[in-house]
C-alpha cells in the first residue's frame, strides 16, 4: 500500500493499490476470425461498437449486403463470388486501381527485409526519397514536403504554415462555398458543410467567398488586410465536380502575388493524376504556395498524406532550429512502409502512363455521358468533369413525381427526396454490380472517380449499365428503388 502525495487541495488518504494478478486474456477476434465474419455479424458488431447512424445510409444504398472477399485493379469480389465495378475509387483513394501487383511487391520486399517503420530518431531514407520524388513531380519551388496519414492532417498542416509564414496580423483564411478540406476541427472551419460544421467552436479568422468568383476574392482581399491565405480545392469534389476557368486560376496567382496572400491549393482528390497532369492546378499554368496530396498517394494499400511548400514559405515559418519542432512530424508521419508504397506507386503512376489514361478515357466516358444526356434530357442535368474526375447531375424530379410517390419516397430518407442519384446508385450496385459515388453537398450529383487504370471497355461496360437503367424511366427506377428497400 502506498500513500497519494500530501497536498492541501488534496488531503492523504489511504489508497489501496491492486496486487499484481495474472491478466485474463480479455474475448479478443483473431485476423481468422475477422475474415471469417458473416454479413450478419459484421452488421452487429458495426452497430454496437462503429456507428449505427451509418448503416441507415449504408442499408439505402445496399451497401450492408456487401462483404467483400477480394479486391482486384477495377473491382471487388464479395461473399457469393460477385464482381463488382468500382467506378466510385474511395473517393479518388485508388488511382492504381486495387492490389496493384508492383505495390504488393514493393511492401512484401520491404516487410521481408524487416526494414524499420518508425522515423523519430534517425533519419528515414523511405522518407527523404519520396520527398525528392514529390519534389520532382511538382512545378516550380515546391519543394518542401510535409508527411502525414490524411488529408485532413495535410490540410492542417497547410493551414498552419501559412499563418505562420504571414505572421500575427494576418491570420484569416478565405475558404469558397461548399468547399470540404477535412472533419478535423482546423479544417472544418474552412469547410463549407453546415452537417460537418454542426455546431462546433470554430477558430472564426475566416471568409467565405462563392467558388470561382475572381471578384468576391478581390474585394476580400482588398478590403481586410488582415488576410493572410485562401484555401481552395482546385476541383471542389464534395460540392459536385465543379471547376473554375483557367482565368480564375491565373487572376488568383496575381491577385496572391499582389496582396501578399498565401494560396493554398487541396489536391487531396483531384491530384495524382486524376484530372489529366499530376496536380489539376497544372491545367491552368499556375502554381500555388502550399498543395496537400492524400488518397492515391497512398497506393491504395497505405495511409499517406503530403503537404509540399514553396521553400521559401516554409522557411519563412520553420526555418530555424528555433522553430523547426513547432509543426514536425507526427508519429506516424513518414512511417517506413507508406513511404516506400508512395515511392512505388509514384513510379507505376508514370511508368504506366496513367495521367495520359485520365485524359484519354476521361475524354471518352464524358463523350459517353454526354450522348446520355442527350437521350435522357428529362433525368440527366449535366455532365462535367475533367480526367476521371466526373460528376453527373440529375434533374430534381422532386416536383414531377406523381403525387402518389412522392410522400413514399419522402418517407425513406429526408436526404435522398428529390435526388434521384441515390436511387440510380442503389440500382447500379443492386441490378448492374456497379459501384458509384454520391456527394455531400449535392445529392443530385453521382461522382465517378474509378482508378486511373480503367480502360474504354471498362467505361463501355458502365455506360451499357447505366444506359439499361435510365431507360426503365423514372417512375420505375423509383418504384424499383422502394421496392428494393422493403424488399
Ligand atoms: C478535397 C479534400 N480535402 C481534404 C480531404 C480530407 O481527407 P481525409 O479524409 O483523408 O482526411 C478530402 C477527403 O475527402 C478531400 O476530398
């Protein structure tokens, strides 16, 4: 037995300490038995122990039927041998596709040779090299390069230097409508989703200006001098594929140049080729201050995010001994084995010709969207894009559905009455095995990021899908869709 420290606040008291026991191995799953896991079970235990909300989505969509066995370049394999084509790609979490071979390899080499992961003490080589490959991959002086597991770490990051780099009197960020950045509380208050912002205590050192508004970021800029960034994705994925022209892009650069302004590009989603060069912001001849890079960089086998700098930035802000700890690596930052997974699928990215592949058969599925649109001009809006990053908008039938369905489908789900893009989806994956990507601000847009990998059959195979399916109509894709969920 021992004493608690005598304090005034805190008087002694005798406080038992329990004796050494044996410890009893508490009910614990092997991997076995994770991969052994039936549908039912994992439903159970992602209900009490993840998140029950999510499985309402995920029983909407069909997705909690899914366990899948296997995962393969453009598609997955569940449980009854089904073959399902990925055209959603994690959100653009999969440029190489699935289980690239060379990434397999890569890991598999570097696990036998039992190289090291952690990178606190000594330098790590993994490391220095894929900062020099990222280096090479970047234009201009965008040379230095932070390591983290996730964009929204990237984006913290990002955030932090270039507060840091235009000093104390100039810490507001501009940040665009429907812009999303991340779920960590620095990158929810330049977020524009009001479910994400909920009501939490944002730092409020903010601006919020319309997306490709070249205006709004002049008056902003001009009329409080205590701004110091602006925040922008080049390609705003979560607000449904929404590009700015490329004079935007180039009266931006100046206007930074002019005000002092830091700009800081997330390419989270549309780098790594996916909109037909490394970084979507090299489609418009420009090159920002900071850019953050996750996803793809990953391999899509590793957690791995980047923030690259123009060196004089960073310096600017951590240059020093005296300040060089102030935003270094996380413990996981650089760690051995993503390092070297983003090494290798950096050279795959190239070696395979992959960025050209975003433009040529991103071309080709948005030609193939296009004379959809024209045969549906009653169910599809638009269609837009660039590389493989593509969004389809449906027309919102919200008010053209016989008035008997509509309180039906109201009923299923506030968030999908007057989107049909949660029905199509549904139905792709239940009656077509494909899989597409829906979009949080816009639940009339489908997103389509598949790997960079998918060729013209595969983009044949998915418009003969979707073409099948537009043409039952809308009432019976709806009536399709309600039946399917009593089903
Ligand atoms: C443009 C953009 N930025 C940042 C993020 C945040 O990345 P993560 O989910 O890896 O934190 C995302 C994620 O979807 C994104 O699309």
């Amino acid at each position: 037995m021992t004493k608690s420290p005598t304090n005034d606040a805190c008087p002694a008291v005798e406080a038992p300490e329990l004796a050494p026991a044996a410890i009893a191995r508490p009910d614990l799953m092997t991997v076995e038995d994770a991969k052994a896991l039936s549908v039912a079970m994992m439903t159970d235990l992602f209900k009490t122990h993840i998140n029950p909300g999510q499985l309402h989505f995920m029983k909407l969509l069909g997705f909690h039927k899914v366990k899948v066995e296997r995962a393969e370049g453009m598609y997955y394999y569940d449980q009854d041998g089904r073959k399902i084509l990925d055209f959603f790609g994690g959100f653009g979490s999969l440029a190489l596709g699935h289980n690239h071979p060379r990434i397999i390899a890569a890991r598999n080499k570097f696990q036998d040779e039992k190289r090291h992961e952690i990178a606190i003490a000594f330098m790590s080589q993994y490391a220095a090299a894929l900062a020099h490959n990222l280096a090479a991959c970047s234009p201009g002086d965008l040379d230095m390069v932070f390591f983290g597991s996730s964009g929204s770490e990237a984006m913290e990051a990002a955030l932090k230097l270039a507060e840091r780099a235009t000093g104390p009197a100039r810490p507001k960020t501009v940040y665009a409508e429907n812009s999303f950045h991340g779920k960590t509380k620095g990158t929810l208050a330049v977020t524009d989703g009001k479910l994400y912002r909920a009501e939490f205590c944002l730092n409020d050192n903010t601006v919020r200006v319309p997306f490709g508004d070249i205006g709004a970021v002049e008056s902003a800029f001009h009329s409080d001098p205590q701004i110091g960034a602006i925040v922008l994705e080049t390609i705003q994925g979560g607000g449904g594929i929404i590009q700015a022209p490329a004079e935007y892009w180039q009266k931006l650069r100046k206007l930074c140049d002019q005000y002092g302004v830091i700009w800081v590009a997330d390419e989270v989603q549309s780098g790594f080729g996916r909109a037909c060069r490394f970084y979507a912001f090299e489609n418009y001849g420009v090159v920002p201050d900071i850019t953050t890079l996750a996803k793809s960089l990953g391999g899509g086998k590793s957690a791995m995010a980047a923030m690259i700098a123009r060196r004089d930035v960073y310096m600017k802000a951590y240059g020093t001994p005296k300040t060089a700890m102030i935003h270094a690596q996380a413990t996981f930052g650089g760690i051995g084995e993503a390092c070297i997974t983003a090494v290798e699928a950096i050279n795959v990215l190239y070696d395979e010709n992959l960025i050209e592949n975003s433009a040529e058969t991103g071309a080709y599925l948005l030609d193939r969207l296009r004379a959809l649109q024209a045969k549906y001009p009653k169910i599809i809006k638009e269609v837009r894009g660039r590389g493989l990053m593509i969004g389809i908008e449906f027309q919102d039938f919200s008010q053209t559905l016989p008035a008997v369905l509509r309180p039906v489908v109201g009923m299923l789900d506030d968030k999908l009455k007057g989107s049909l893009s949660g029905f199509v989806g549904a139905l792709l994956l239940r009656d077509y095995d494909v899989l597409v990507a829906f979009t949080e601000y816009n639940r009339n847009v489908i997103r389509l990021e598949p790997p960079l990998i998918c060729t013209r059959d595969h983009v044949d195979t998915f418009i003969h899908a979707l073409d099948s399916l537009l043409a039952r109509g809308i009432i019976s894709i709806v009536k399709d869709f309600v039946k399917s969920q009593v089903g």
